[in-house]
C-alpha cells in the first residue's frame, strides 16, 4: 500500500508469509517503492492498494480464462461497496472519499435501503446507549416488503445470501462495517424476521469490550448489551413479522368477504373456504341437496390438500415469485356480477358499499376498474 498527502509518500507492506514465519503481526515498511508494483499509478494524493499472491484463486483447468479472478474480484467489490459504503456516500461532518477497483469506481450499497419510503426506522433517529463512559449509536431498520421494491432492487438488498441470512445487527465501528447477519445468539435466523436490520455504531475505545481483532474482522457482543438488545430484538422482530402477515391479517379480520377463513383450532392454524362467500353460497343455494353436498365434500377435499410444505419452500426461497392462479374473464364476470347481487339484497344504499368492499378484495382488488366496467355493462350504469 502506497499513500501520498501533502506531498509525503508512505509505504507498507502486509505479508501474510512472512506473518507466519515470524509468527508475529508485523507490518514491511519498504525504504522505496521499488518492491510495490504499480506505484507509478499513483498521481496526486492519494492511497494505492496492490494484491499479490492471489494464492486462493484457481488458476487451472477452464479457469484459466481469468473466470475464476472475475468472480473473485466481482465479490471483493461488493464486499468494499458494503464494508465501506458509509465513507463512499459521505455523511454529515464526514469527507466522502472515492475508490476504484481497477480503475472503476465503487457505488456504496447501503444493506439499510434508507433512502427508500417504505424503510421503517426505530427510533427515527438513532438511539445513543453508554458504556464505559462512551454512547454506542444504535437503530433499528425493517426493509420494505417485494411489493414495494422493484425486482432487481429486492434482488441487490437480499445480497448473496439472501434476505434471511443477512437479518441481524451490523457493528460498524468508526463507520467501518465489521461484522453483520448475525443476531449474536438472542435470537433465531427466521423467515419471518427476515426484513430486521440494525445498525450499531461503536467507538474504537470500545474495541476491547467488542474483542474486535486486529483484521478488523470480528466482533463479540459485549456482555452489558446483551439484555437491552434483546428487548430490542423482541420489538423489531414483531415489527419484520408484521411488514409479511399484515396482508394475512386483512384476510384473516376482514368479515367483508375472505375467501379463505384462518382457524385455530386444537393448537393448530387451518385454511377453509369460506362457504358463506356470495359465490360460493349461491352456488350451493342454486343446486339439489345431493349436488351440494357432494361440492362440500370436493371444497374439504381442496383445503385439506392445500400443498403447505410446498408453499413453506417457495414463500421461503423467492417469496416475490409466489402468486395467485389467475381467473379467466368469464370467471372474473360471473364472480363479480355474483357477489355484487347477492350483497346487495341485505345492504341500505348499497351500490357504493359493495363497491367500496369490492374494490379492496381479491381477484377484484387488483382489476377493479375492469371489474366496475363489468358490473356497469351487467347493471346498465352510466360509469365516468
């Protein structure tokens, strides 16, 4: 590594051969600039950084073509982007600095998405705790939920891990990033908190109490944080939990129309169809004793063989993938004028009530303006 400041040249040398053979952590400081390849590169002021004995990297068979030291360098710039993201982008009182990786300039990846709407913070600002006589900064994040991202944006905050290895704290220390995806042994890894993010910022007098190594690579929680952690925890969980099960509360508490009932029953949670549906009741009411209970027996049959380990793998792996079946336009005009009639024989004025209770269920919600049309044609509305 080369630096030059205010017309000062400086050189060291990291070598991990000769780390083992003194069995010490100690640094070359090369009298020139001889022994470092490329210091010519370095014009103005400025940091030079050269990697040598790239000895990890494959350099046989097909990967000889330089794949191998593709990848390599495509994951050490994605890990520079998030270890260094907070120095690339700048902040309050703090220099923004700029690196290049073979002369291409990084872009900080903030793992927080907090320039995005729908990102929850918690607190607002973050939330200073002593010890040891220093604050130690601390916030919590929830990302926001696929259908608020865009597909390559879910897909570049999920990371290559994956959204529900990367949920956990983040210790930054002096805006370093040294460790993240983690929850320090106070809770579970889940599915449902996958969305959880916390940053901690921690000053370098606390290095000791955080057992941060000398690579700057790991990280211990202290044992006085354990307890105001958790509780910490215990809250932003409940906050991921519900960015995924708000949808599924709507289903559950909305006596509206729900397709589907959600019971619980014996410690147990149970998907029915729902028969009092106007669709499916009417259906029902329309056929002999014998044809209705024989379509009772076939809407068991479908609820009793609702796949859910399928489900469990699907929603686990790429949850933006998973969506309803689509209905046909028959389908759609049949259900809609159906449930329209049958909810309007009970309701005062109810033309803009079914409407309004129409227009924010499935499959009507997402077609609504297709959906009012139909009723219009049907009905003989005059529609604006």
């Amino acid at each position: 590594m080369v630096t030059r400041k205010a017309g000062i040249v400086t050189c060291a040398i990291w070598d991990l051969d000769h780390v083992s053979e003194a069995n010490r952590w100690e640094v070359l400081l090369p009298a020139t600039l001889i022994e470092v390849p490329f210091a010519d590169k370095l014009v103005g002021e400025g940091t030079l950084v050269v990697w040598e004995k790239l000895d990890r990297v494959a350099t046989t068979g097909k990967e000889k073509s330089g794949g191998s030291i593709g990848v390599a360098l495509d994951e050490a710039r994605e890990h520079l982007e998030l270890v260094f993201h907070r120095f690339l982008s700048g902040e309050p009182g703090q220099r923004k600095i700029a690196i290049k990786l073979n002369g291409r300039a990084l872009k900080p990846f903030d793992p927080f998405f907090s320039d995005h709407a729908a990102t929850q913070r918690e607190p607002q600002e973050p939330e200073p705790l002593r010890l040891r006589g220093k604050d130690i900064l601390i916030q919590a994040f929830t990302l926001p939920h696929h259908r608020k991202v865009g597909k390559a944006e879910w897909e570049r905050y999920a990371g290559r891990a994956g959204y529900t290895k990367n949920q956990g704290f983040y210790v930054y220390r002096e805006r370093r990033l040294i460790i993240h995806g983690t929850w320090f042994g106070l809770a579970r890894q889940t599915e449902a908190t996958k969305l959880a993010r916390v940053r901690i910022d921690t000053p370098r007098e606390l290095d000791q109490y955080w057992k941060i190594d000398v690579k700057k690579a790991s990280a211990q929680l202290p044992q006085e944080l354990r307890d105001h952690l958790r509780a910490l925890v215990e809250r932003i969980g409940a906050t991921s939990k519900r960015v995924y099960t708000h949808r599924g509360r709507i289903l559950t508490n909305d006596t509206r129309l729900p397709v589907w009932n959600r019971v619980q029953q014996g410690g147990e949670i149970r998907y029915r169809l729902n028969l009092d549906h106007p669709v499916m009741s009417q259906l029902l009411d329309d056929v002999d004793q014998d044809i209705a209970l024989r379509l009772r027996h076939a809407f068991e049959l479908a609820a009793a063989a609702l796949p859910i380990d399928t489900l469990i793998v699907d929603l686990s792996g790429k949850p933006e993938e998973v969506a309803g079946a689509d209905i046909s336009e028959g389908g759609l005009r049949d259900t809609a004028v159906t449930t329209y009639r049958q909810l309007t024989k009970s309701l005062a004025d109810p033309d803009a009530r079914v409407l309004d209770m129409m227009s924010v269920i499935d499959p009507f919600r997402t077609r609504f303006p297709e959906v009012r049309a139909l009723l219009a044609n049907e009905f003989g509305w005059v529609t604006k």
